[in-house]
C-alpha cells in the first residue's frame, strides 16, 4: 500500500533549488533527517570538480543576507563521486566550510538550526554511519529569522560565476521535518510550506518535491529532466580546500 500524501496548493519554481520552504517571521528552530543520495559521475572528465549537488537545511535563504545552513553535497571530482557536510552561515565571507568529509552516498544525516535568542544561533549535523557530529554556535545579530528551508541545490560555483552542472542522483528522502516559529514546532504540512521545483535555464523542470507524507513531516525530491550544460569548471583547487570557497549555497527570491 501506498503511503498516503498531503499535498498544498501553492507552488514555485527557482533556477537552483528543490523542496520546500517557509516564507514566516520569528522562526525559531527548523530540523530534518535525510539520506545523502549517491551521485553518478560522468566518466572522463578532466575537470577537478566536474558538477555537484547539495542537500540542507536552513534559516533565512529567502531574500536576506544573514542564511545559517548545514548540509551535504555529493561531488564529481575528477570523475569520481566524493561525499562531504559542511556549514554556511553569515559570518564566513568565503562560502560554505567543510564540517567533516568521512561520509557515503546512503549516510544518514540528522541536521537542526535553532535561534537561542540575543541573535545567537546553534547549529549541528551528524552522521550516523561515521558517528561524526558537529556543532556551531555563532552570532548574527541582523538575522530576519523569516524564512526556513528544505532543499536540494545545484550550487553555485564562486570560481566560474556560474551554476555547477548537476550529476545523475539518487531521489533524495526528508524525514522529521519540523521548523518553529515564536518556539512553536510544526511540521512542513502546519507551517503552510511551499514546494519549490528547480528549472533548467530554459525553464524546464529538473529537480521536484514530492507530496508530504499524511502527517506533514516527510517528502522526496526527485530529478525528473536533464539540465542544459553549465559553462565548465576550472578549479584549481583540492577537495580538502573546501573551506576555501569554492561552494556558495546562495539565497534565492521565490519565482
């Protein structure tokens, strides 16, 4: 039997991001588990990172300058699949930073962001296969606190000025989705979340949510098309100088 599935009438599509996302104010906490999805590597490619996906959670990447994240992205470098988590938030001027990089396709990952008051956030991720966990506590005293998100991305490459081309990927499962607004929780489903399917820069669906489960809480997000080729990469960098900045998880206006 087919899970039941709850679905919203809204909708919104974005040139690089999937799932759903919360347009509020005073949210105070958002949550999610998700399974880091195998990517399949173009073979041949001399690029050091060839194309790239990521999945997060966060608070305040809609429309601001101040987003806290955390999440996963699967990489093509030098033609293999390589899997790291990493924490983006408004006090690191280079893009996101590596949080630990011993993590699989298939890892369970469990992520929260929580607003502690006097613009003090905490941050986490942990991967139960590896046992690897962090957590970060920094201060963004402008956060608008007015948007919370779900989303698998196609990032953005701060080398080339461009989009990553995205890799062939496995459909990514959310689960124990929950944000908080004024300290309430709620489920995707209660907060009147809207789905956000990405386009290709012809405005082709690639990448699209699924409906919630019956209690709001879950969801899957599936490539659906092939993107049009981004310009290629020219890294010269290493994967260990992932702090660098070479990824930016960029805010986008709903479409």
């Amino acid at each position: 039997m087919s899970a039941a599935v709850k679905t919203v009438s809204a909708s919104a599509t974005s040139r690089n991001w999937a799932g759903y996302v919360i347009n509020s104010s005073d949210l105070t906490a958002i949550s999610a588990s998700w399974t880091v999805p195998e990517i399949h590597c173009p073979s041949g490619s001399t690029q050091i990172v060839s194309a790239a996906v990521g999945v997060w959670i966060g608070i305040d990447g809609l429309g601001t300058a101040t987003p806290e994240q955390v999440g996963t992205n699967g990489l093509c470098v030098n033609g293999s699949a390589t899997y790291v988590a990493w924490e983006e938030d408004a006090t690191i001027k280079s893009g996101a930073q590596q949080s630990f990089s011993e993590i699989s396709g298939g890892d369970h990952i469990t992520a929260s962001i929580a607003y502690l008051g006097n613009g003090q956030f905490r941050l986490k991720i942990a991967d139960a296969q590896s046992s690897d966990s962090r957590t970060y506590t920094v201060i963004i005293p402008s956060a608008a606190r007015a948007s919370a998100e779900w989303i698998v991305e196609d990032p953005w490459n701060l080398e080339t000025g461009n989009y990553f081309s995205l890799p062939a990927f496995q459909q990514v499962s959310f689960s124990d989705c929950s944000a908080a607004m004024n300290n309430v929780a709620g489920s995707i489903l209660q907060n009147n979340a809207v789905p956000l399917s990405m386009t290709d820069s012809n405005h082709n669906i690639i990448v699209t949510p699924q409906g919630l489960n019956q209690a709001g809480t879950s969801f899957q997000v599936t490539q659906v098309g092939s993107p049009v080729p981004e310009a290629p990469s020219i890294l010269g960098l290493l994967l260990p100088a992932f702090a660098a900045g070479i990824f930016s998880l960029r805010k986008k206006k709903l479409a």
